[in-house]
C-alpha cells in the first residue's frame, strides 16, 4: 500500500519586481498554508519523505507542512522538477519514488497537480486551490506501478474558515 499527498502551494504575491520562480506567499497564503498543514498534520499519518518543488512561493509552503507534522531535516528535500506545470515531470518524480517510502508529500503547482489529482484519483476535484491538499492511495507495492487510486481526502482553505 502507498499514499500519496499533493500540496499545492499557498498563493503568492505578485507585487515584488521578481522571476516567477522566486515569488514569495503574500500575507492570505501564509495564513491558509499555516491553517490547512496544521489540520492535514492533526488527522493524517506524516509522510516519510516530503519533496517540494524550488519555487520560493512551494518552498515556503512546505515548510509549513514539514514544521505541522515535525519531521526531520532529512526528511525534507527539494526537487526541481516538481516546478513543472503540466504534471508530466511530477508524474515522473512519483513513479521513481523509492519503494522502502510508503508514504510520500508532493509540494508543487497548478495546473500539474490538478490534473494528476484527476488522472491517478478516483474524485474529481475541478480545482486544486492554493493551499489545497489531496491524498490518494494505492493498492501497490511499487510506485512505478502508481495507475490509479482511492482519492481518500482533500482539503481545502475554504473548508476550515
């Protein structure tokens, strides 16, 4: 059995004169990221690895989620091919993972992570938003095996305000 959780990143700022790699969460997206991964941590077993795409604004997120479940430096890296927008370098990371991980955290980006909540879930979920988190499992004992799952929760800001 392996569990995947997908994280989009909190929403960012727009206002700083930066590339679209080092944009920073604004003020809404600290607040939302800080809520959502405190209540992720409080009703989910933490994942034993956690990856997060480099972008400054998915960086910044995660750390949210790796500080709510109190995991390890070790068990916290950076990859970036999870800066990816079409869900086809996620896939890959997701299909490489190391089999001894049973469960894993993703921090990316839309539009990717949208799409592969729907291709590799059973739920439709129209929109993962900022801040959103979604969790499938699988009937596998490897990850390059990962087809489709049991999407077993999603939340959302909106669902905790």
């Amino acid at each position: 059995m392996k569990t995947l959780y997908l994280a989009r990143h909190a929403k960012s700022s727009w206002k700083h004169d930066v590339n679209d790699h080092q944009r920073p969460l604004k003020g809404r997206g600290r607040k939302d990221g800080a809520l959502v991964a405190a209540y992720v941590a409080s009703k989910m077993e933490a994942p034993q690895k956690l990856i997060t795409s480099d972008a400054v604004r998915a960086h910044s997120t995660a750390l949210y989620f790796k500080n709510a479940f109190g995991l390890e430096d070790a068990l916290f890296e950076t990859n970036h091919d999870l800066y990816d927008f079409s869900g086809q370098q996620v896939m890959t990371v997701i299909k490489g993972l190391e089999n001894d991980l049973d469960c894993v955290m993703l921090v990316g980006h839309n539009h990717a992570l949208t799409s592969i909540a729907n291709m590799i879930g059973n739920k439709r979920i129209e929109n993962v938003t900022t801040s959103g988190f979604v969790a499938i499992q699988f009937d596998i004992n490897s990850w390059s095996d990962v087809v489709i799952g049991k999407t077993i929760k999603s939340v959302f800001p909106r669902d905790l305000k």
